[in-house]
C-alpha cells in the first residue's frame, strides 16, 4: 500500500484492508503532525468498528512525531473541528468514512483554526510524506491527553450559542442518529436543554451508535432511507423530523407531514435566519440550484455569493468576504461563527427556534418555495465520455441561454428555467441539477431531454 490510493480529491478514503489500514493510519497520522511541525492534534473518531484502532494508530503516529494528542474519543466531525479552534491545536483529525459503505473507512483532517487543507501546500505533502515514510527526529515523544468530556462540553456551549433557548415553544422533533456516531451528542445537547427550561420532545429513531449499522449505512440523502424518519413523523405527529449521515456534519430535514425538505431549500430557509438576525450579512452558497436562495437574500437585503462546490472552496469563499453563513445543496452548512466550519447540529436548532418564534411550521416556511422555484434534484449518470456528453448538452441549448457560467461544471439559465452539469471528480459521472421559476410540470420532460442528449445510464 505504497502508492496511498486512499487519498481522494477532498480527504482520506478507502478499502479496509485494501487500501487503507493501521498502519497507513499511523503514516498519516505522523505525516500530519510533521508537516504542521505540531505541538498538539486533536483526535476523534466515528462509530465504525475500525474506527477506534485506526485513531489509537494516528495517534501514536502524531505521538511519535512530538505532537501532544488531544482525544476527544468518540465524536462528530464538527466536534473535532470546534475542539481544533477551541484547544488551539495545530491539527485536527477525524477517523470516519461517513455514508461510504461499511467496509470502508477514512479521515478528514484540518489544520489550525480548523482551516481546510490547500491541496498543494499541505494535502498533496501530507501524502507525499505518508508515502516516503521520510520521518524526521522530534526531540519528544508527544503525549496523550483525554479531553472528550470537556471538548463536548465546550462544543455544546458553541452550538446552543446560536439559539435562544429561553424562545423554544413545546415541540416534538424525531430525531434519527442512524447508528452513527450522532447519539450521545444529541443527548447531550438535549441534557443541556432540559436543564435550561426547554420543553422540546424528541423522539430518538435508531440512536444508539452501533458498528454493525442494523439499519443501514446513515445516508438519509438516498429517497430509500426517508422512511425511516418520515414515518416516524407521520406516526407521533411530530412538528418536523431529523436525520444524520455518519459523523452527523449534514443533517436533513422532514416536515410535519413527513415530506424530505431537499437541501437547497434548506438553504435559503438558513439564510433568511441569518439575515433576520444580521441585516445585510453575506450568504455563499454553491451554483448547482441558485434561484431560490438568491430571491429569499435579496429580498431579505442581504448579499449572495456563489462559490465553487466542496468544502475547501464554500470556506475559503466564506473567509474573504467574511460571510455569515454557506450552504450546499448536498447538506452541507456552514456557519462563520463555527470556525467557518459546517455543522448537523446548528441548523435543526436554528429551525426548532424559528419555528418557535414564528407560529409557523417547517411545512409552512418552505412549501411556498417549492411552488415559486421548483427544482428536479440531483440526477446522476453513468457516460462513456463526460465531456463529449456535456459539450452534446450545450450545443443543444447554448442558442436559448441568457447567460453561461462556469463556476463549477457548466451552468445555463434560459428564459424560465436553469441548469447545471458538473462532473463527479472520482467516477465517470455526470450529475444534472434543473431549476425552474413559478411551475414544476416541464422539469421531468427536461430531465428526460437532456438525459437522451448525455447517454450512458442513469445511477
């Protein structure tokens, strides 16, 4: 396992035992916290079984590197971010494969302050370092420091800083941790709630972490996992539903009704929060479904920013131009407060308060926005060739369009409708996301319209 096939294109991921394992661990581990040249890494790990080996590995790699390891033990992905900004550690990593398989497993690493990692500078390094094993000679031998209790503690003060508790009005919320690493970090927020007065009910839907996953792989984005939570709402007649991937750093949401709120819509629902509590704020947001958002913060005064796809670039974005809040369609929300991090846990409080305030349901606040920006969902597919695919696409409708842009694959917007197609930066895919203004009945026939001019299969 010399050649580290287990680095993707935004963080660590790979076979168990195939390409990634213990040992490949403790070489990115102490690649890590040598090429920081740390004093300290912050260590956390999610609810596979392989998980806690391949943290002790890491750890003992930082260690012999002459980094101190600061464990915070079972936890979330954000949990490790806040610990990284809240210790001032050097580093950050988490051991998780997140929604991959479960033969799988992986990492996603930060740097001080819990900045993203340049791929140049410091990810292609930390490979290189990993690969060559070219260790240098500390003068020490770090140490191990237990702080997972007070690193939730101080992660739990973060995350309920964002809400005022004393405005929770008496909601039922089902909440599904699917087995992952989410549960005993919603209890302890909900122990925090309780002790401050809040009369929220939560309805925990396979809560307990368990490595075996019983009830699937926690990938609440697939249409096949909805009813695992929607149902739950439906039966208990619950105000909204919850769900987490994994390491629980994207949550989705469900009304009242038990429909799936789509991530998109999410996000301007997030940015007229923001924009409630902070007029004229910057919201950033990715340029795969725009339209919505862009009305919700113009009309709400603020300024939107589209930034390129992924976590590196949403943060970087959200840096410059000290944005308050970024979202993506795909879940991912991210907060400037946060370490301009993305968090699960912010944004199904943030709900629970506006809906709280405001009298009105979850179904109540996005159902208007379905009517008024209709959006197909993302649809994959499976080409021989992506870019003779796509260039099929856009000699087909380049004529209509009123404007081409390229921030991330190629967008086309046309009198009343809009789309985006990007390639997949791992696998001979292409994903296609439609758009429309004030009428949903065209977007199917538009799917099947430009799939016919893509090929291949869609997956």
């Amino acid at each position: 396992m010399s050649d580290l096939t287990c680095f993707k294109a935004y963080d660590i991921r790979g076979e168990i035992g195939v390409n990634i394992d213990e040992g490949i661990a403790y070489r990115i581990g102490r690649a890590v916290a040598q090429h920081f040249g740390a004093k300290a890494v912050v260590i956390g790990f999610d609810a596979r079984e392989t998980s806690p080996a391949f943290a002790v590995a890491a750890a003992r790699g930082a260690m012999d590197a002459g980094a101190d390891v600061l464990d915070i033990g079972m936890a979330g992905t954000e949990e490790m971010y806040w610990a990284t900004t809240e210790f001032g550690a050097c580093a950050g990593i988490e051991v998780t494969a997140s929604h991959n398989p479960i033969n799988y497993n992986g990492m996603k690493i930060v740097k001080s302050a819990s900045r993203p990692l340049d791929d140049a500078a410091d990810f292609q390094v930390i490979k290189a370092l990993a690969a060559s094993q070219d260790w240098g000679t500390p003068t020490r031998v770090g140490k191990m420091r237990d702080v997972a209790g007070a690193a939730r503690e101080k992660y739990v003060d973060r995350v309920l800083g964002f809400v005022d508790v004393a405005t929770l009005a008496p909601l039922k919320i089902v909440i599904n941790s699917g087995n992952g690493a989410a549960g005993p970090t919603v209890d302890a927020i909900l122990d925090r709630l309780a002790a401050q007065g809040a009369p929220i009910e939560i309805i925990r839907v396979h809560h307990d972490p368990d490595s075996t996953f019983p009830n699937g792989i926690p990938n609440p984005l697939l249409p096949e996992n909805h009813a695992a939570t929607s149902d739950v709402v439906v039966r208990e007649g619950a105000d909204m539903g919850v769900a987490f991937d994994g390491d629980f750093d994207r949550c989705f949401f469900f009304d009242g009704a038990g429909r799936f709120v789509p991530g998109e819509y999410v996000v301007g629902l997030l940015a007229a929060i923001f924009l409630d509590k902070q007029a004229g704020g910057k919201i950033v947001h990715d340029p795969r479904v725009i339209w919505n958002t862009q009305d919700i913060v113009a009309a709400k005064g603020g300024v939107a920013i589209q930034s390129k796809t992924g976590h590196a670039f949403i943060k970087q974005t959200m840096r410059s131009e000290h944005a308050i809040y970024g979202g993506e369609m795909s879940a991912h929300h991210y907060f400037r407060d946060f370490a301009y991090c993305d968090s699960g846990m912010i944004p199904w409080l943030l709900v629970a308060e506006l809906v709280s305030k405001s009298g009105q349901s979850l179904s109540d606040w996005v159902h208007d926005r379905f009517t008024a920006f209709p959006s197909s969902g993302e649809t994959n597919f499976r080409v021989a060739d992506a870019g003779a695919a796509i260039d099929r696409v856009l000699a087909a409708y380049r004529g209509q369009a009123l404007s081409l842009d390229e921030t991330d694959g190629v967008s086309l917007a046309l009198a009343d409708w809009r789309f985006n197609l990007r390639r997949s930066n791992t696998e001979p895919l292409v994903r296609l996301n439609i758009e429309s203004r004030g009428g949903s009945e065209g977007l199917a026939a538009r799917v099947s319209d430009i799939a016919d001019l893509l090929g291949g299969v869609r997956v």
